[in-house]
C-alpha cells in the first residue's frame, strides 16, 4: 500500500517538470488572413494595423511577461505578487484570446464579409428561432454595443446547455464566460473605430456587419 503511494506521488512528480515548460512557452500572434486595408471602407487600414501590430502585441507581451514572472514568483513562494499577477495574466490573456476571435470574425466585403449564413443553415436556424432574422440579431447587438459603459465587448454566443444563440457583453478584457461558445465578437474599446469614426461609434457599429465572417460563426457553432 505504502509502495504503491509512493510510485503513484513519484509520477505525479515526474510530470511537473512538463507542465512547467508549456506553461512558460511564450504565445506568439496569428497571422491575420487579409491585408490591414482590405475591410475599408468598412475599417480602416490605419485602425487595422495599429489594432494588430500594437494593441494586439502588447497584450501577447503583457501576457507573456506576466506568466513568465508568475513562475518567479510561485519559485520564491511569493504569494502576494502571484495574486498580483493573476490580475494582469486575466487581463493581457483576454485581450489575447479576444483578438483572436475578432481577426476570425473579420473578412473583406469582397470575399463573403458580411454575407449573412444561410436560412438552412444549424445557425441560420438557431437565429431564425430566436431572432427572426439576421438583421434583427444584428439590431439585437448593436443595442447591447451602445449599452457597454467603458471598454468592452458584445458577443454572439451560443448557450452550450440550451444551444441557443445569445448576445452578451464582457467588460474590459474578460472573455465569455464558462458556457458560452463565441460566435461573433464586436471590439467596443474606442481604439477599435476611434481613428476613423471619432465618437460616432454607432456608425462603427452599423458599419462592421459588412465585414462579418459569417461562416466562421457557422464554424463555431455546434449542432449537437
Ligand atoms: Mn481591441
């Protein structure tokens, strides 16, 4: 019995090593699939390069930096700086996985953005019962985008339990919450449309549906 414990504790052991080298693997940026000026008019190159190449960036190096002195910080049994840092790792990792949702959810009028998904589509269904069309799902989350008070986010999201699609917001950086599946994320932070369309941001907000990779949420979304 003893024996036995002691083998099974010296495994559990064994693979700490593993788990702290992926854990400490810097994450590195996507490639985005177009050109920063190919949703003009929609959004601007100026907004899409200076979103991808800095926004995005220091949100990657936050994060990476911020992990990296959390593994410091749990070596050195430094309690107080690792809740600390857990602060910022939520933070720089959500603008992280957020962004990359958003690059996805983004493609030039001119190769299927803003093509709405098909009446016969799981999706196109799944909004036909909820919503009763595309553009009043639409209507739906431009009103929840002009509700966010700060920096934030508007979702479609598919409600795993009831698999329903939803809209919802996030504040800040945080991502949807434990149950939702993103389908559709709207970047409400004014450095996503400020450039271009100063504090008119309803105009961003009409004007971003042009741009909308549908059959990425078609791809996101589950039947079953
Ligand atoms: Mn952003």
């Amino acid at each position: 019995m003893l024996r036995q414990f002691a083998t099974r504790s010296a495994r559990t052991f064994a693979r700490a090593p593993a788990v702290r080298t992926i854990a400490t693997q810097p994450v590195t940026q996507p490639d985005l699939d177009y050109d920063f000026g190919a949703l003009e008019p929609y959004i601007s190159a100026e907004i899409m390069e200076t979103h991808y190449l800095k926004h995005h960036r220091t949100y990657i190096n936050g994060y990476n930096t911020n992990i990296a002195k959390f593994v410091d910080a749990v070596a050195q049994h430094d309690v107080a700086t690792q809740t600390q840092l857990l602060k910022l790792i939520n933070f720089n990792g959500g603008g992280y996985v957020n962004h990359n949702l958003f690059w996805k959810n983004l493609a030039p009028h001119s190769s299927g953005g803003g093509e709405h998904p098909s009446a016969s589509s799981p999706l196109g269904k799944a909004i036909a019962a909820k919503y009763s069309s595309v553009d009043k799902l639409i209507a739906a989350t431009n009103g929840k985008l002009a509700g966010i008070q700060g920096s934030g986010w508007a979702w479609i999201v598919q409600n795993q339990a009831s698999k329903e699609v939803e809209v919802i917001t996030t504040a800040n950086q945080d991502t949807v919450p434990a149950g939702y599946t993103p389908l559709v994320g709207i970047d409400a932070w004014e450095h996503a449309y400020y450039l271009q369309y100063k504090n008119v941001k309803a105009d961003y907000f009409k004007a971003i549906w042009n741009v909308i990779n549908w059959k990425e949420a078609e791809s996101r979304f589950l039947v079953n």
